[in-house]
C-alpha cells in the first residue's frame, strides 16, 4: 500500500484535490449556505454538474436515473468500476445537520483525484461519482440501486462527519470501521367517530385515545427491547379541535435493530401494541409502510487499506470493529449490493454535539471541518485508486463481500 500512495500518480493527486477544491470554493460553500431536502436539492445538483462539466474526459449525465436530483459522472476504460457516493440533502428546520455537504466535499475531491491518478498513469479503471439523493427521508440510494445504479460496481466508498470528541484524542481522525442499525418505518392510522366533546362526547370514538393507548404500551415495550434496538415515534395528527372528539389520529415509527430482520420482528411487536389500543377504545386501525434502511456491513479490506493510506500521511485513524452507530442509513443497502465503505471522520463541533443538532450544523460549515473532510479524501482517494490498480486488494474486497453474502 504505502509504495502506491508515494507514486507520482497519487502524489499528483494528491496536490489535485486541494487544487480542484480551491477552484470551486464558492459553488462547495453554497451547497452548505443553501441547504435543501430530500429530492429538492436542485441547487446542490445543478453545482456539481456544472463543476464536473468542466473536467476534461469526465462524462456527466444530469438526472441520472430517473432522479431529477441525482447525477453521475464517470472517467476512464476497462478494468474494474469504482464508485464515490456524493450526499448533499439536508434536515427541515437545523439546515446541514449531518454533514451532507462534507461528504459531498469527500466524493467530489476523491474523484477528482482519482481522475487525476489515471490520467497521469494511464491504468485502465472506471471511477464514478454518483450523486445520492435524499438519505435523511427517502432512500435516493434504495432508487438507485433498483435503477441498476450499483449493478457493475467493484466497490462504492464515502465517508461521514461526526462529533470529533467521538474519537477521543485530538490527534485521531476518524474510525474506518463503521456499523450501522437497520430501521424499518410504519404508520398507524386510527378512525374513530366524532362527536361533541362537551355536549355528546358518549356519542364519539376517540381516536386520539387510542393513540395515547397505543403510544403508552409502546413506553412499556421498551423496558423489554435489547440494548441496541431503538423506538422512537411522532403524532402526526391528534385532531383538529379540542371541542370535537378526534376522529382521526396518525402515528408514525421508526424501529432500530442490528439486522433488517430484526427490525422487522421488533415491528411486529410495535404493532401489537396498537391493535390492542384499537380495540380497547373502539377504533379501527390500518398501518402504513414507509420503507426502511438495512443495517451497515463494513468490508474489513477497505477498512485495512485505509488505516494504512492514512497512516502513510501520518494520521491516526482507528478500526474499532466493536463500534456500531446507533443510526440507519441508505448506504446499508448498498452495502448489500457491493463491496461497501462508509468511514467515519471527526469534526469540531460546539460542546461535541453529533449530528442532528444546531451546534453539528455549525460546525459543519466551518473552515476547520471543511479542511478535515480534504484532509480524509486523501485517504480515501489513495484506496480507490489502490482498488483499481491493485488485483490483490481487489480480491480481498471482493472475497470479504462474499463471505457477508454467504451468511444472508
């Protein structure tokens, strides 16, 4: 590994992230002061496309998909196909609370410098940058994946900002190892019959009864549930006025478990509860599907390869295999469908807030972190330059992932 990060390939890359970036500072900065939601991200699609247009050889195909937010862009001939994934939706209310606009920043200087390594060397390979939509609230990658997005890929890498203090010592980047949980989401829907709540409330069904029934068994179910299963729920609809019986009452759930499977399994649970919240008020009841997220797989290979590409710029990274994210992500499902990565990299962030919260967004936009996620993309381009060029290592990756398959 270390004699292919000091070629003179990878070492021109090197130098081509910071000086790509640098020429469109402003368009990397605007996807962060002007966030956008799920699929609306037509200002975030618009920039990329219109940076990568510019690259000599880079073939851009706008919309890709079928997705009107989504985009590909890709370089090269023959070999294997390396795909970098590239998030840029962000949160209603907190703006880019994630970090979406950092592993943008990731993908897009990743790939350019890939672009650059085989330019200079002339190695056969494909190297991809696909621009992901919606993973806070609609599974862009779960499109593109039954699109055929993912179809031929040797391996697909991104990387994901979290709460620098996550890490421990100031001197530690990130972890490679990253393991998520699976979440399946649902609705429940009550009916109920309205009445007047002062003069003939004996006449209604209240559906918002049914609703705290169903809300409070749920609190008790957890006292039950394993240490890494997560419930958690918003009440959508409790009614429209307080002098009228609610006819109507909307829940809607996500449930975390290690595996989809037991997500689903603990769904069942969940649901248990509200049959019997239906029946003890009186209240007919439907559920609703709302998709879900498989669990992460990391592929140990690329976790390997880069603790070393980082150690060789001298910086630590670790590979804490026993960590698992108590969060859910699209990139789960494409962690099934090929050799995947997913790192994790820290950020500085007010009181060491995580993701999801105004101090994280803050952070997000500041210079430190965008320097931080230039920093990773080194790391990150020098394996996938590796995967292209490296057979030994592409096995690895490749054998890791069917070891994963065999166990389904």
């Amino acid at each position: 590994m270390t004699r292919l990060i000091k070629t003179d390939t990878m070492e021109a890359a090197k130098s081509m992230i910071k000086q790509s970036l640098v020429a469109y500072t402003e368009q990397v900065w605007a996807i962060f002061n002007n966030p956008e939601l799920a699929y609306k991200e037509a200002g975030a699609h618009d920039a990329i496309v219109g940076m990568l247009s510019t690259v000599e050889g880079v073939r851009v195909t706008p919309h890709a998909y079928g997705l009107e937010t989504s985009f590909e862009a890709e370089y090269g001939a023959g070999g294997r196909v390396l795909v970098f994934n590239a998030e840029y939706d962000a949160l209603p209310g907190i703006g880019h609370a994630c970090g979406h606009n950092l592993i943008a920043t990731v993908g897009l200087s990743s790939f350019l410098a890939v672009v650059d390594a085989l330019r200079a060397s002339g190695a056969p390979g494909r190297v991809r940058l696909l621009g992901t939509p919606a993973e806070e609230s609609g599974g862009g990658k779960i499109k593109l994946i039954e699109a055929g997005a993912y179809k031929d890929v040797g391996a697909c890498l991104m990387m994901h900002p979290t709460a620098r203090a996550a890490f421990g010592p100031a001197s530690v980047y990130g972890n490679a190892f990253d393991r998520t949980l699976a979440i399946a989401r649902f609705a429940i829907d009550f009916k109920g019959k309205p009445a007047h709540a002062a003069l003939a409330p004996w006449e209604g069904v209240n559906a918002l009864d049914a609703a705290v029934a169903g809300y409070t068994a749920i609190s008790v179910l957890r006292q039950q549930i394993r240490p890494q299963e997560r419930i958690h729920d918003i009440i959508t609809n409790g009614g429209k006025q307080s002098n009228i019986i609610p006819d109507a009452a909307r829940l809607e759930y996500g449930v975390r478990a290690p595996t989809l499977a037991g997500a689903l399994a603990l769904q069942k649970r969940a649901v248990k509860c509200f049959a019997g919240a239906a029946e003890s008020t009186g209240c007919t009841m439907a559920t609703q599907d709302l998709g879900g997220y498989a669990d992460l797989r990391a592929n140990m290979p690329i976790c390997n390869a880069f603790v070393e590409a980082m150690g060789a710029l001298g910086r630590e990274v670790l590979c804490d295999t026993d960590h698992t994210t108590p969060a859910s992500t699209d990139q789960g499902n494409v962690s099934y469908e090929c050799p995947s990565w997913h790192g994790m990299f820290g950020i500085p962030s007010e009181g060491g807030a995580f993701p999801h919260t105004e101090n994280f967004a803050r952070g997000a936009g500041l210079r430190k972190s965008f320097d931080r996620a230039l920093e990773n993309s080194e790391g990150m381009a020098a394996v996938g330059y590796r995967f292209l060029v490296d057979d030994e290592l592409a096995a690895d990756v490749k054998a890791a992932f069917e070891e994963q398959k065999r166990h389904d």
